[in-house]
C-alpha cells in the first residue's frame, strides 16, 4: 500500500515537473519586429466617437473615392485653420 502523502503540496511537489526556463529574449531593437513602412513618421490619433461618425466617414469615402485617413486628415486640416492654430499640413 502506498504511503500517505504529508499534505497535499508535499504530494503535488513530487507529481510536478520543474518548469521549463523561459526562451531566451533577445535585447535592443533586435527584440522588436520591424516597423511597417507605412507607419514610419506617423503616430496613431484617434477617439470613440458615436457610430454615426463611422457611417458618414464610410459613406463619404465611398462616395468621393478617398480613403478614410485622407479625410481625416483633411477635416483636421481645416478645423486647424479654423482655430487659428500653425499650419501642420506645411511638415508633410
């Protein structure tokens, strides 16, 4: 018969096997993965905005043939000059 183990971790101790040593990370850039040449010199600018800006945003570039990123970038453009702030489209 087999001999009762002391307590339960004492008993799970002896069935678990070590864990295994994690993969070896590289360091530095070398770690990440290359950037997508279309995101080089871009950042992300972006809100949660009511479904009903998604919609006419889908239907106008639908409709003109732009795509969303250029109308965006337009509207900001404008509501730029709107509020008197420096002409961002001049650093493109």
């Amino acid at each position: 018969m087999a001999r009762k183990a002391a307590n339960l971790a004492s008993a799970l101790e002896a069935v678990t096997p070590a864990p295994a040593a994690p993969p070896a990370r590289a360091s530095g850039i070398e770690a990440r993965t290359p950037p997508i040449p279309s995101r080089v010199g871009t950042a992300l600018v972006g809100a949660h905005l009511p479904t009903r800006y998604q919609r006419a945003l889908k239907i106008l570039s639908a409709e003109t043939g732009e795509s969303q990123r250029d109308l965006i970038e337009q509207a900001l453009d404008m509501l730029f000059v709107a509020k008197g702030a420096r002409d961002v489209s001049a650093a493109k």
